[in-house]
C-alpha cells in the first residue's frame, strides 16, 4: 500500500502542494518549522481523519484562511481517491468522488503507523495512552470497533452524569448499566483477545531494537475481575460516593513488564523510548500480518533521537516494507538523518511549506 499522491490547500504553512510519491523510503529533510511533520500529519489524516497531534481541525486551517483540502491517491488492493475539506461551517470527506456515509467504508483506504517522540507517553504517561493504543489497533483491524467504542463513551457520559444528581434515577441508571455492559463487554474481550496476539511481535521487537538487552512482556489488566454486570452492581455502593462509574474498559491497563517489572517506573529513559518504538513496530507487523501488506510508515523524528545500535534494530522493519513495496516517510534535519539507509532513499528538501525532489 502506499500513498502515491497528495493534494493540499491552506493545509498548515502549505498554501498549495501537488506531489506524487513512488513507494519505497523518502526522506524529507530541512530546517526546523518549514513542513516536515506538517506532511506526516496530512497522511495521517487522510488515513484516520484525525491529527496525530490530538487537536482540530481548526489548528490545520493555514493561518487568515477559511478552510483547509486534504486530497489524495492511495494504491493499494486498487486505487482510492480521497478528497476532504474542512472549514468551521462546512466540512465534507468524499472516496472515489462518492460522499462518505459510513466511517467503515472509509477508514482502512489508508493504514498508516506512526512513530513519534510523544510515544514516549505510551509506557510513562497514563493508563488511557495505553487504552488509546489498544483502540486505535482495534480499529484499524474490526471494522466495527469504532462504533462499539462510541457506544460505549456516550453509555459512561451518560451514566456518570446521572451519577453526579443529587437523586439517582434508577430506571435511567439500569438502561445506560445495560447499554454499558453490551458494549463493554465486547471491547474487553477484544483487546484480551489482542493482547496475547500482539505481545510476542512486541517482544521480538523490542530484543531486536535493544540487542537483545531485556525481556519485554505486556499483559491485560482488567478492572473487571469475574463479570461486568455483577462486578458493576457490587461496586453501586462506592460509586455513590464516587459519583462516577468505577470499574469498565476505561479502567482498565496494559501492564509493560521489562525483566517482570513495570517499564514505567524501573525503565531508564532509552529503555522506556525502546519500548515505545517496539510497541509501533509491533502495530506495523500486526497489521502486515493481518492485511497481507505493510502500513505506511511516518516516522517523525525518530531516528535522530536513537544510537546506532538502534537504528540498526530498526531496518529490518524498513528493509521489510522496501521488499512488499511499501511506503516509508521519515522526517529528518540535515544534521541527524540515518546516513545508513544509504541510496535506497528518494530525498526531499522542505522549505518555508514546499517540497521539492531532490
Ligand atoms: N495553521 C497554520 N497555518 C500556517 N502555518 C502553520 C500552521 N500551523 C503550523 N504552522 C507552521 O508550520 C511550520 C512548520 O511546521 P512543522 O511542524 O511541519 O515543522 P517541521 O519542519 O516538522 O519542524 P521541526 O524540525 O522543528 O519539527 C511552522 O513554522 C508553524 O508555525
Ligand atoms: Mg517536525
């Protein structure tokens, strides 16, 4: 699969960009604020309709401009064409010159995986980084996860503010305990089931990046303990007190074990942003796996941060989506771009919001 064209208007510092990309490696190099992740973004949005920054689409619109065009070609089993536009009044995502109705008909025209310095927060920041990972895994691989997910938020907002009144409905409360339990139970058993599945491609991942420094083992943890509905009926009397829903998916945590103990609080620094790049390349060969091709890679700034050794872990990963055609972006300064990858790579030079082929 792979991204071979992109289209954008007052998208970020870009007023106007047309370009096409063959599959293989492109290295987008230049200075500091000219471009390069704002590139990155746009792919990942076409991919999954969402910044990987986590803000709006506001923040997208270049600055004195209404709205931003975000067009692209994606060839992978067949060829897709992409169009969204996105300004405060009106917004429209269209595929194949067809209106998007469905978000499951769109989502998987593009995979993607990205790699960025904040995946740090997945093994230091908190349990719903984790959670969020699971999720997004889930709904590049269940077409009808988001849904499910959905569901299920808007079951807890509604049953946590029926919580928070001085006088608790009880009917109300047993209809959204129902609406939870249905669409909870279905999420947890979905990631236990991923878990398991994901965990050996995580650990391989992390012995080859590390040089086979420690053993990494991830483990589900549920805050339900036998079964949703009962475990939710005996927590009534500490949710009172709590006024919120105390036990459910959205508490639950993915345990990371380097060596049996827990990354976040025993890691060292480069352990902890190790772990991070494992638990990525571990997405990017689960989706392999399953989809029979590679996701498109964005790798923001990585490769600067890590040594050597490390980035020697990494090319096989690299090496693997070169040889099944894939598709790989990674952003870089002059200074600290992997000379390694050698001549293998199509170069790009960023400046002041144009692209141009080296
Ligand atoms: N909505 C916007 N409208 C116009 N310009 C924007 C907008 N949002 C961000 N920018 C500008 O885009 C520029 C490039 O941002 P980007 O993050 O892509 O830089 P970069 O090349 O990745 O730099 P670095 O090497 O520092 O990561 C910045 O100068 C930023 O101010
Ligand atoms: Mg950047």
């Amino acid at each position: 699969m792979h991204l071979a064209h992109l289209r954008l208007r007052d998208f970020r510092n870009y007023a106007r960009l047309d370009v096409d990309f063959a599959p293989g490696f492109h290295l987008l190099l230049g200075d500091n604020a000219q471009g390069k992740t704002n590139i990155l973004e746009a792919a990942y949005l076409v991919a999954t309709l969402r910044s990987f920054r986590g803000i709006g689409g506001a923040h997208m619109v270049r600055h004195g401009q209404k709205g931003y065009f975000v067009g692209s070609q994606v060839v992978g089993q067949g060829e897709h064409e992409t169009k969204m536009y996105w300004s405060a009044r009106e917004r429209s995502l269209s595929l194949d010159n067809q209106p998007v109705r469905k978000l499951t008909d769109y989502l998987g025209v593009l995979r993607t995986v990205v790699f960025c310095s904040e995946d740090t927060l997945l093994v230091k920041g908190p349990g719903r980084a984790r959670r969020r990972f699971l999720d997004l895994l889930l709904s590049q691989t269940h077409p009808t996860y988001l849904s499910l997910l959905q569901r299920y938020a808007l079951a807890l907002r509604s049953r946590n503010a029926l919580l928070k009144r001085p006088l608790v409905d009880a009917a109300a409360l047993e209809s959204f305990s129902r609406e939870l339990i249905s669409a909870g139970e279905v999420i947890m058993r979905l990631r236990h089931e991923l878990v398991p599945k994901f965990s050996p491609l995580a650990r391989l991942a992390y012995r080859r990046i590390s040089n086979d420094a420690e053993d990494l083992r991830l483990d589900y943890l549920s805050s339900v303990k036998h079964d949703f509905a009962v475990d939710l009926a005996q927590s009534q009397a500490r949710e009172r007190t709590y006024r919120s829903t105390l036990i459910g998916p959205h508490r639950d945590e993915v345990q990371m074990l380097l060596n049996d103990r827990p990354a976040g609080q025993f890691g060292s620094e480069g352990q902890k942003r190790t772990l991070a790049i494992a638990l990525k390349v571990a997405q990017a060969e689960y989706l392999t796996g399953l989809h029979g091709s590679p996701p498109v890679l964005l790798m923001d700034d990585i490769m600067g941060e890590l040594d050597l050794k490390r980035r020697t872990g990494l090319l096989p990963l690299l090496e693997r989506a070169h040889v099944a055609r894939g598709q790989v972006f990674m952003t870089a300064t002059e200074a600290n771009w992997p000379k390694e990858l050698g001549r293998d790579v199509q170069r790009w030079i960023v400046k002041g919001g144009t692209l141009a082929s080296l």
